[in-house]
C-alpha cells in the first residue's frame, strides 16, 4: 500500500513521517542549479526521497541528478515494464536563451517533479531496482549505469537469429499477408486506440489556446505597463487636477499590469503545462500502443514460423533424414519462444487494460484540478483589474466634469 496525496504543483507527496508505521515512498525535485559553462553547461536538481521502505537506505535520501539521469530512468522502465504506461518527460530544449531562463528552468523542475512522483506512486514501477538505483547512487554509479546496456530484450541467442533468417524467408507474403498487415483488432482494442487518438487531438488543441491565453496575458499586462508609464509622463505636463489624475492613471495601469503578468505566470505553471504534460503522457501511451502491436505481430509470426518448422519435421521423420535431431531441436526452441511471445503479448494486454482505467481516473483528477486553477486565476484577476479601476472612477469623473 503507498499513501501519497497531491501537493498543490501537482506532484506527490507523503502526509506522514519518515517513522509512520504505514508504508509510503515520497520524492521531491528542489533547488536547480546551473554547472559548467557553454555548450557543456547543463542543470542540477536535489532529488529528496523520504520512505520507510525496508529496500531503502535509510529514511531520508538526497542525490543531485541531471536531465539525462530522469531519461535514463524512463529508458529502462519503457524496457522492462512493457504494457505499463510510462510516465512522460518533459522536452529538452536546445535553444540557449530559454534553456537557461528562470522559468524555464521552473518549469523543467516542476515536470521531473510530477515525473518522479507518478512512478513512485505506481504499485509496480515504485518496485523498479533502477527506480532505486535512481533515487539512492552517488552521482559516480549514476553516471556509469547510464553508459551501461538499456536493453534487456535486444540479445538473443545467435542460433536462434539464424533460425529466423531461415525459416522466415520461406513465409510467403500471402500467410503473413503484405496486403493484410499483420495487426490486432478486437472492439475493446479498436475503441481504446480511437479514444487515445482522439483524446491527443482534444489535449493539443486546448494546449494551443491555452499557449494563447498566457500570451495574450502577457502582452496585455506590457502593454499597460506601456501604456502607465506614458499616461505618468503625460501628467507630468499637467499642475491640475487633471496632471494629478493622469498620474495615478498610470500607476494604476502598472499595478493592473503587474497583475497580469503574475496571472500569466499561474497560467502557464498551472494550466497550460498540466496540458501540456497530458499531451505528453498520451505519446507515451502511443508508445505502449506500439509495443503491443509489435508483440503481436511477432506472436503471429512465430506461430506462422512454427507451423512451416512443423511441416520440415514432419518431411524429415518421413525420410528419416540426418537432419532430424537438428530439426527437433530447432523446432522445441521456437515453440518456447512462441509461447514466450504469447504470455509477453497477454502481460501487455492485461496491464494496458488496468493502465487505461488508471489513466482515466487520474486524468479526471488532474484535469479537475488545472481547470478549477483556471477559473480560480480568471476569476481573481477579473477581481483585482475591477476594483483597481474602480477606485480611480470617482477622480476621473471630477475631472470630467
């Protein structure tokens, strides 16, 4: 069991103390920090763990970790963990003006932060060794294990390659079917795809206006910062009442504009990027959906393969041919793959079916959530531009009359 609840920047977190007796597992991202200079130059992050894990070392745990460290993370859990959505990260940026800027560097940190948390808060993939390894290795081991092999699927014994070089070039195109690719298609499957599909062209449109909305804030608040320090100039020409009413005019526009800017800023961390990280995770769920199709591809392919292997033995228990033992051999090899390939492809389709619903509910969550900051924001700036306008409404209206 791992209680977490969400903190307010959409990560994780623990309610309880490293010394509760009820299991939890508990990361934050903190404290980025620029090392080197130039093109070698990148950014740091304090990754705190807090757990009374018994797998752990100790209840507190803090590592500096890098961008490339978070990749290597999620390389090896997309290996091993095949039919369980991979939380997604955040881009790397390779333009030099924003990758080094405040914000962006916020908003990188907020990300792997909601990163972390999401798979310390799977019930599988909090048990991941390179999880561990992650959270728990001085920077030295982290940095070797990123050199090392990612892939735990890609060897495989060379006899048996041969024996699908050998085998598949006798598999005509009509059993697997050129022109009938080689694909799964059940209702249940069909409908997850297409809501996926959809679902991705939904998040991206409200993704670009949402990008909007920030923009349009921004350039807004500018240009009444603008607009404030022109009208203050103006009043400066002016010894009246009315000098004095252009004066506050415009402090009154820079106070509004700071406004602006401070909720374009709340937009953006809590609206546009939540969206954003949706987005995200449907590609990664798109991803998923690639290694299922290559699994089954390859299960019917084996199967096929296993078939034209059966027809050869057959022929050489006939002729009683030299090459029986061989070919028997051959023959017991592919069918533990193909039935290796079966269980791979009904792990996947088990764990994509309990991964979508988890999805979902998360997903009704979090979109909950960026949607009511939304309106909480909208609100308070609609708040704050009427009442500042108001209270200078009574002067401007002694001067027009």
């Amino acid at each position: 069991m791992n209680i977490m609840q969400r903190s307010g920047s959409g990560s994780l977190q623990s309610p309880r103390s490293p010394f509760s007796q009820a299991p939890f597992l508990s990361v934050s991202v903190t404290d980025p920090a620029k090392m080197g200079n130039g093109v070698q130059a990148y950014i740091s992050y304090k990754v705190i763990t807090k757990t009374n894990l018994p797998e752990y070392q100790g209840h507190e745990k803090i590592v500096i970790r890098r961008y490339n460290d978070f990749v290597w993370l999620r390389d090896r859990l997309f290996e091993k963990y095949k039919g369980i959505f991979i939380p997604p990260l955040p881009e790397k940026s390779t333009v030099e003006k924003f990758r080094f800027s405040a914000e962006f560097i916020e908003m990188r940190r907020q990300a792997l932060d909601v990163f972390i948390n999401r798979i310390a808060s799977h019930h599988e993939l909090q048990q991941s060794d390179d999880l561990r390894t992650f959270l728990q290795a001085d920077e030295q081991t982290m940095e070797r294990a990123r050199f090392q092999e990612t892939g735990i699927f890609k060897k495989k014994p060379a006899d048996l390659i041969q024996i699908f070089k050998d085998v598949q070039s006798k598999v005509s195109d009509v059993v697997l079917g050129k022109e009938k690719p080689v694909e799964e298609s059940t209702p249940e499957y069909e409908k997850m795809k297409s809501y996926i599909f959809e679902l991705e062209d939904h998040l991206a449109e409200a993704q670009k206006h949402a990008y909007r909305l920030v923009k349009r804030h921004r350039e807004l608040g500018e240009s009444l910062s603008e607009f404030g320090k022109a009208v203050k100039l103006l009043g400066t020409c002016e010894d009246d009442a009315l000098g004095k009413a252009f004066s506050e005019l415009g402090a009154k526009s820079e106070i509004i504009s700071i406004k602006l800017q401070k909720e374009a800023h709340h937009l953006l961390m809590n609206f546009e990027e939540p969206l954003k990280d949706y987005v995200r995770a449907v590609q990664s769920i798109k991803a998923t959906i690639a290694e299922r199709a290559n699994a089954f591809k390859q299960q019917c392919e084996l199967a096929e393969t296993i078939k034209f292997k059966e027809i050869d033995l057959n022929k050489y228990r006939l002729t009683r041919s030299d090459k029986l033992s061989e070919a028997e051999h051959e023959y017991e090899m592919l069918k533990a793959e193909g039935e290796e390939a079966s269980r791979r492809f009904d792990t996947i389709v088990r764990l994509m079916n309990e991964e979508i619903i988890r999805f979902q509910e998360q997903k009704t969550l979090d979109m909950g959530l960026a949607f009511h900051e939304f309106a909480k924001g909208q609100a308070w700036l609609a708040n704050g531009i009427a009442d500042g306008w108001r209270s200078l409404l009574p002067k401007l209206e002694a001067c027009s009359s």
